[in-house]
C-alpha cells in the first residue's frame, strides 16, 4: 500500500469501525491485527496523522495512574461549498 493511501485508510477505517464517533480507544495491537499491517505501520501511520493535524492522541490512564489504551481523536471538517 502506499503511504498516503495507508493514511486515508486508517483514518476512514477508525471512524467506520468504531461508529463514525470522533473519540476512539482501540489499542495499537487491535488496530494492526484488524487492519492487516504490522503494529510498526499503524505507529508510523498514526504519527502522519497526528502531523497532519487529522487526528489527536491523548493517554488515558487507569484509576491506579498506569496507562491504558490512548484515546484517538479524529479530526474532520464537513467540506463547505
């Protein structure tokens, strides 16, 4: 797959496999196996992501202060004519 097509992918994978809702906590693991690719391409794809301000990463913790999966933020803009 090429990089820009992973990206678009991922991204729209996301927001279909968890509802269209804009906050999502799938681990990094889940995605890999779920998307097909390794889980040092779902890292690299999310860090574009994040660059390209398309999506957020915010760490979320246990009641205990460890830390769980992140929560993804998803970024979209209704296009305006």
């Amino acid at each position: 797959m090429k990089r820009a097509f992973k990206d678009v992918w991922l991204y729209d994978w996301l927001r279909a496999r968890y509802g269209g809702l804009d906050a999502i906590f799938p681990g990094i693991d889940t995605i890999a196996e779920e998307f097909g690719v390794s889980r040092s391409t779902v890292e690299r794809t999310i860090r574009r992501l994040v660059a390209a301000k398309c999506m957020e990463v915010r760490p979320r913790y246990r009641d205990d202060g460890s830390q769980t999966t992140n929560l993804y933020v998803t970024k979209f803009d209704e296009p305006t004519d």
